[in-house]
C-alpha cells in the first residue's frame, strides 16, 4: 500500500463531514510532491490527559497545550512531512 493510500486509510477516523476536504488536502499535496505521514488522528481522552500529562507530572517534554484537543472529537490530523516543511503545506 503506497504511503498515500496509508495516510487516506487514516483519515476515516476523522468526523465523516470532514474526509473529503482532509482527502482533497492529501492529493494536493501528493499531486504537487509534498509528502507527509499522517501520525495521529482519532485520540482518546485517556490519551490526551496522557500526552497533557508529559513534561508535566510525568518524565518527558510539553507535547500539548491543553487537555481539550480537537482529536478528540476526531477533528485534528497530526502530520510529519516527509520531503517538505510544515509551512510548504499550507501554501
């Protein structure tokens, strides 16, 4: 399975309102050369008070801001660019 059909498979976590604008951002940038790996979408509470915990009162670094994230309710996409940076994936 190529790494775009990957990270489409993963989009189905989100809220189904929003797959295709998430799948039409995924072919732009693949149509264009900007690969990414979609890391997360879909996160527990459980999980967030986990990942809120970190660098807090648990060993590690602050990787989130707030305890009330948008994946929880399945309306956030964590990505990592594979051959581009962040910001080209905005333009």
């Amino acid at each position: 399975m190529s790494l775009r059909e990957e990270n489409r498979q993963k989009l189905y976590e989100l809220r189904p309102e929003l797959h295709n604008a998430a799948g039409m951002f995924l072919d732009h940038c693949f149509d264009t050369g900007k690969e990414f790996r979609v890391l997360e979408v879909y996160r527990s509470q459980a999980r967030q008070n986990e990942l809120y915990a970190q660098g807090r009162t648990k060993f590690g670094l602050i990787v989130t801001w707030t305890l009330k994230s948008k994946h929880t309710s399945r309306e956030a996409i964590d990505i990592k660019p594979i051959n581009c940076l962040h910001r080209e994936l905005e333009e």
